[in-house]
C-alpha cells in the first residue's frame, strides 16, 4: 500500500508516494531542501489524513529548523499542532546528561537504546504513523567502527518495522556521488532519494524503492514559500498516431515543394542563420492554422511577446487578434532561468486543443543542460507531440552566414520527419536566399534549390537556381556544361 507524500510531482515519481511502513533514505548536500521536504512530507499527512507525525533532529536545533521552513509550511504546522510535533534531541541530551558525548555512549541520549527507547514511547502515546530522523549522520559519529553503527542503525530500523510506522531517515552526504554521509544508512532502508543543489538547481532522484516501481532519473525540485515541489522528467510517449492528412504550411511555394504541405502529426526542422527568415515561416505557420480556427503554441526564447506581435503585423498576420480569440498561445521564456523540466510540463499542460506548436528556437536550449540531456529532452518533446497528433514545427540557427559545415540540429535530426534549409548565397555581387527541402518522410517532395525572397506578406518562393551549383555551400558556380558553353563561345 502507498501513501502520498502530498507534495506534488513527488507523488508522480513515486508512482504514488512511499509505501506505507518503509523506511526511505533521504540524502543530500547541505542547503538541498532534505529537512523541508522531510517536513513536508509529515504536515501534508497530518492535513490531509490526520495521521500524526514525529519530527525528531539530531543535529538542527528545533528553532533554526522551524524558523527556516517556508511560510506555507509554518501555516501549516500551526494548523496542526497537534498532530505534529518537533523534538530536538540536543536540548534533551543537554538537560539529561551535559558531560554525555562520544565518550560515554551509555548515558548520552543518542543511544541507540534510549533512542528506541524515546521513539516507541512517542508512537504508543501519540499515536504516530510518520517519522522523521533528521540528521542521522550525527548518530553514527558516536561510534568509532562503522560496523557498531551498521548494528545501532539495524536496531532502530528494526523496531521501526515492529511499530508500523513510515519513516523518512534524512542524511548529509558532501559528495554527490554517495548516498549516504557514511556510507552505512543505505544498506538498511527500503528506500533511497537523492536530492543535490547544482549551480543553484535543485535535482531529486529516487534510487532504490523496494516493493514499488518509480520514474528514473533527474527529476527537478523547486522550493517556493509554498514549500517544495517537484517537476518530473518527460516521458517519451510511444503511441504514435499515423494519419495521411496534410497540413498547409501558409507558404503556398514551400507547399508545392513539399508535394501539398506536411503530414498531419510531423515534426520539421527549419535550419538557417540569424535573418534567413526562420521566425517568419514559422509565424506563416501559425498563422495557417488560425485563419482557419485552430490553436497553436509559440514557444520563443529570443523576441519577447510585444516584439513578435508587431513583427507579425509587418507581415499582415494579427497575432494578437489570435491570441484574444484563444486561437494562439505564445509562451516565452527566457533560457538563463529555464529549468528543462518545468519546462516540459507547463509545455504538456498547455497543449489541450492545440494542432500546432512552434519552438523558436530550440539552440537556445543548449546552454541549459548536457548535450545528452539536451538530446533526450528534444526527444521526448518531440514524441509528445507526435503522439498528440500535433504537427510541430523546430527552428534551429546556424553559425554559418553563408553555406553549410553541419546541420546543428541539437541531436534531433534522427526523430524528426522533415528538414528545411534556408541560407544566403551570394551571386553576382548579390546576397540572395536559398531554400532547399532535406528530407520529408513519406512524401514526393521537390529537390530543388529554390530562391526565396521575404516581403510584406512574408516568404514569397520564387523560381529555382537555373544553371547554378554549390548553392548551398557558400560557392555557387555556373554549372559545368554552361562553363564549357561558354568557353567554346
């Protein structure tokens, strides 16, 4: 049997919460959020079941730890007062015994006798059903073998199990790459959770859960005045949705190379540099879709709402119009602070209804994580879309002003269905813009280099490169028969 830990998103990595009973392993570096999801955990129990709960520190004194919850959290905890308690253990060996230490194990209050002694007592007259240890790595400092602590842990845990009561151990480790401050208090829980602070993100694992599956991986946790919250990794859905039906770009040229538009539920990739008119296909695009009542998503990072709105009106479209008529939702962050996957989720929630959704543009993505997360991430997103029968469209900008070394895809190359290039030449003294189809699964598409020009009502294809080659390296070049032409003349 699982129960929730009420803080939301941890419930859905957990797949449902900690199972009831166990005894689960909360390590992380010092400022991570282990006391106050600990916390949490025990107030969201007592408001929403009833059940009581016993928070005892080992280390924090009981007044900087209640002094440093979040002030949602201390509402609560004066909501219910009497179903959760706090009890500092440092006071009480203070007052009991002021010479006990490391020294004299048998009289300091942290023996693991008295310890027991001090727990089932709480349970028995309180009626406790939640737990927390908090601090138990200054536990183990009293013994001098790890053995003797492994035993001293086993003890506790072991009465824990006897007295039916889920608990949560909370253990300070300084490397990220350990579970547990010594090393000892993860081979005698059920479960483990990791949560690390890096470079000011806070990052939740779930390691271990016996009896229960959960969602690998890291998860992102954000701690706010309402307390923490957690924001689960995307998923890639599988469940694609196969259709035949095609969709218009709003481009009538790039319709006609692209043999009627692309099919219904497709990503394409437009890859160009900085003014090849990527952002004016993709408001075309949109644009498409809400002449004819259907919704859209603007993801951009680089033209905050106001600019994009009046750009779109340079090129005859009403964005704005749209957006007061729900036809279109512009969603603009700004990629210094984005977490991936907050990301994601406010991207899933705010796909009801939507037939389109434009990411402009996804390099600005690459700063935010590793190139494998990156990767995994445009993945996923991607899968969502396709299995919610959305047709997606992906900008992404190249360094190069004039012809091609690589397609700088962000690793998405592979998931995608369609490829789109857009890039300057220069013929005769002039700079001209070149648009050529890559790739397009499952449809007969055109093969040529088009010259395309930007104008009020937007991208205007024209007519292709005659007698022209190494367009779209950067070196155009009359052909070779119209050189040897030439020559004879």
């Amino acid at each position: 049997m699982k129960i929730g830990t009420g803080i939301e998103g941890l419930d859905e990595v957990t797949n449902g919460g900690l199972v009831e009973n166990s005894i689960v392993l909360l390590s992380g570096s010092g400022g991570a959020g282990k006391t106050i999801l600990a916390s949490q955990f025990l107030l969201n129990n007592a408001e929403e079941s009833g059940e009581k709960g016993l928070f005892i520190t080992m280390e924090e004194g009981r007044s900087n730890i209640i002094n440093s919850l979040p002030d949602g959290l201390k509402t609560l905890m004066d909501k219910n007062e009497d179903k959760v308690w706090f009890l500092d253990l440092s006071t009480i060996r203070q007052l009991s015994s002021p010479d006990a230490g490391k020294d004299d194990i048998s009289t300091s209050v942290l023996n693991v006798e008295i310890l027991i002694e001090i727990i089932e007592t709480w349970v028995k007259e309180k009626g406790i059903k939640r737990l927390v240890l908090d601090g138990i790595a200054s536990f183990g400092l009293l013994y001098e073998k790890t053995t003797e602590f492994r035993n001293a842990l086993f003890r506790i845990v072991s009465k824990l199990k006897t007295l039916q009561i889920t608990t949560i151990i909370t253990t300070e480790i300084n490397d990220q790459d350990k579970l547990s401050r010594l090393g000892v208090e993860e081979f005698v829980t059920d479960a483990i959770i990791r949560i690390t602070n890096v470079g000011g993100r806070r990052y939740i694992e779930v390691l271990k859960m016996r009896g229960s599956d959960f969602i690998s991986g890291k998860h992102s946790c954000e701690i706010s005045d309402a307390g923490a919250r957690v924001y689960p990794i995307l998923i890639p859905d599988k469940k694609m949705r196969k259709t035949t039906e095609k969709v218009n770009t709003g481009i009538k040229g790039l319709d006609v190379m692209s043999g009627g538009g692309f099919f219904k539920g497709d990503a394409i990739l437009v890859s160009g540099s900085a003014g090849t008119g990527k952002t004016t296909l993709a408001l075309q695009f949109i644009n498409e879709a809400a002449i004819n009542g259907k919704k859209s998503l603007f993801i951009g990072f680089e033209e905050n709402p106001v600019e994009l709105k009046r750009n779109a009106v340079g090129f005859g479209i009403d964005l704005e119009g749209f957006e007061e008529k729900g036809l279109v939702q512009i969603m603009h962050n700004i990629p210094t602070y984005l977490d991936l996957n907050k990301h994601s989720q406010e991207i899933s929630q705010s796909l009801e209804g939507v037939e389109r959704v434009v990411i402009d543009t996804i390099s600005d993505y690459e700063n935010i994580g590793s190139e494998i997360d990156l990767k995994n991430y445009l993945t996923s997103l991607i899968l969502l879309f396709k299995s919610r029968n959305i047709t997606s469209l992906l900008t992404v900008e190249t360094s190069e002003l004039m012809g091609i070394t690589s397609l700088s895809d962000k690793g998405t190359s592979h998931i995608v269905d369609g490829i789109i290039m857009m890039r300057y030449v220069e013929i005769g003294s002039e700079m001209k813009k070149a648009m050529n189809i890559l790739k397009l699964r499952g449809s007969k598409h055109n093969q040529e280099i088009m010259e395309y020009d930007i104008t009020s009502e937007g991208i205007v294809v024209e007519a292709k490169f005659e007698g022209m080659e190494g367009v779209m390296t950067g070196s155009p070049r009359k052909t070779i028969s119209d050189r040897v032409e030439k020559f004879f003349d």
